[in-house]
C-alpha cells in the first residue's frame, strides 16, 4: 500500500500526525507504549532468555560477544520469538500489530524477531538501511525497537537521518564488491551525518524506523545495559526477493489484518545481498566481522 492509502484508513492506536512525520520523517518514536505489566513480562522474558544461554547447550541464534578477560557474554538472541511465547505473544498482539497497522496497512505480515542486550561496553553499528539484507517489492517494511528500559544519550542509542528512507539506497559493499552489510566507505562521504537525531526515552517506548532510513548506534559507554526487543513487519502485499537472514517459523505469519493476492511494487534500484542459503548459521554480525578482516 501507498503512504496514501495507509493514511486513508482510520488509525488504531496512532495519530494521524504520528503517522504523517512518520511518512515525512521515515521515523517514529512513540514513548510509553507499554503499560507497567508488559513492561515486567518482557523483562522476565529476557531473564529467562538468558539463563537459557549459560546452559552448555544453546541455540545458534544466541550470539555472544567475547570480554576483556576472556569471558562471555550473551549480546542478542536471533528469532527471539522462536525462544519464548512471550516475545513471541507480544509481537504479534496488541499494541505492536497496532503500531505496525497504522504505518503499513491494515493486512500486516510479521518478519523477524530479537533480543539485543547491549551490555556496558557493548558496541553499535555503523551506517546502514535496513531494506539492503531484504530487498523487497516496496519500502513499507518496518523495524519496531522496544525500550525495556530507559534509554540515556550515553547508552549508545540508536541514531537515525530524518528524511533518508526517500532518498538513496546507498551501497552495502564495498569498493571492491565484498559485501559489509553497511554503508561503504566510498560512498559514506554522501551521508549527511550532522543531521541525525538520537533516540533516546524511557523504559516502554517503541521507536519505529522505515526499512529505508539511513541509522546507526554507538557504543554502550554508561555502567548499565540497554536490553531491547525488536520486531519487523511490513504489509501483507509486500514480497522479499531474498527471504530473510534469520529464519524464525513465524516468518511471513499474518498478525493483523488477512493476506492478500495483490502484490505492491515500487520502482526501486536495489542490490542483492548474499546468497543467506549459502550462509547457513552465519549472522550478520559474523558477516560484518569477516568482511573487516
């Protein structure tokens, strides 16, 4: 559906002038979404997520991050919904499938899940738009960030460049042609960095990026951790023309609306990323990593 179109349906849980900065902006943070028991089932969630990480046996999806001494620490759960029905119970209800429906259309297609712990000391990600690891037939996807608690300028929040999502795709590879999964240096020079704004607020918020908007986020420099859930829709008439690097059982579930025959393509000059298939049980991460090897 069309920027339009989405306009034209009465909003669930959104202003209509939410929705309009959200189109203008490719941005929205809508601070205390969540009421105090949401809050707490989420947080117990996570707890559970991490005790399942110290067991000797885990998933691949839990990702660690080496320290300074040498030890471990659990950084992000992939396809966190997969890991705990109440991740997974509060992506695909009310308020989140409000949210989504709101900014993508009534009928809403739930994409992929997760949990990012950033602990002090935890790093961020350099520049990047989302829709480069799953180029799709229009730009409605959404990536939705749960605050499950405050989040304070020196926590290495994320940062976005109000008004990107309309503009350039920028290169994902490098000079070379090896694939960083973020904005490459030869092309870097064209981001107007000065203008990003940070996203910062208190424990319960959401912020809402397009999958087009050029972001980034720091590092972790305060003494506490910064856990977030994320969440990605887009609209049900929306297709992915390289699936999606996580593969969580709940991909392409509808959780509003209904699906739909009708596809909504938009003219559009992407690359493609990887072949994900041929990365089996290599995240993200990893492919950044190797790439600045």
């Amino acid at each position: 559906m069309t920027p339009e179109e989405i306009l034209s349906h009465r909003p669930r849980i959104l202003s209509q002038a939410q929705r309009e900065f959200f189109f203008a902006q490719g941005y929205l943070l809508v601070e205390r979404a969540l009421d105090a028991g949401q809050l707490e089932r989420l947080r117990s969630a996570l707890a559970a997520l991490e005790a399942r990480g110290e067991e000797p046996e885990h998933p691949a999806d839990f990702e660690f991050e080496t320290l300074p001494d040498g030890g471990r620490r659990l950084r992000q759960v992939l396809c966190a919904a997969d890991y705990h029905p109440e991740v997974w119970s509060y992506v695909s209800s009310a308020p989140m499938t409000d949210i989504a429906a709101d900014l993508v259309g009534p009928n809403v297609q739930f994409r992929e899940s997760g949990v990012s712990f950033k602990s002090p000391g935890g790093r961020g990600f350099d520049w990047h738009q989302d829709i480069v690891f799953f180029p799709s037939s229009n730009r409605s996807p959404i990536m939705t960030l749960t605050f499950v608690e405050d989040v304070a300028p020196d926590m290495g929040p994320t940062r976005v460049i109000p008004g990107s999502h309309l503009g350039e795709v920028f290169d994902h590879y490098d000079a070379g042609g090896n694939w960083l999964g973020l904005i490459g240096e030869h092309v870097k020079h064209r981001i107007p960095v000065a203008e990003s704004v940070e996203m910062t607020g208190p424990a319960g918020s959401v912020l809402v990026t397009s999958c087009g908007i050029v972001h980034a986020a720091g590092e972790n420099r305060a003494s506490r951790r910064r856990p977030m859930v994320l969440a990605g829709y887009a609209s049900a008439d929306t297709v992915s023309f390289a699936g999606v690097p996580y593969r969580s059982r709940y991909r392409w579930r509808i959780v509003a609306g209904e699906a739909t025959r009708e596809i909504h393509s938009d003219a559009q000059r992407l690359k493609m990323p990887p072949d994900w298939d041929s990365h089996e049980g290599i995240r993200i991460d990893d492919l950044v990593q190797q790439a600045k090897a």
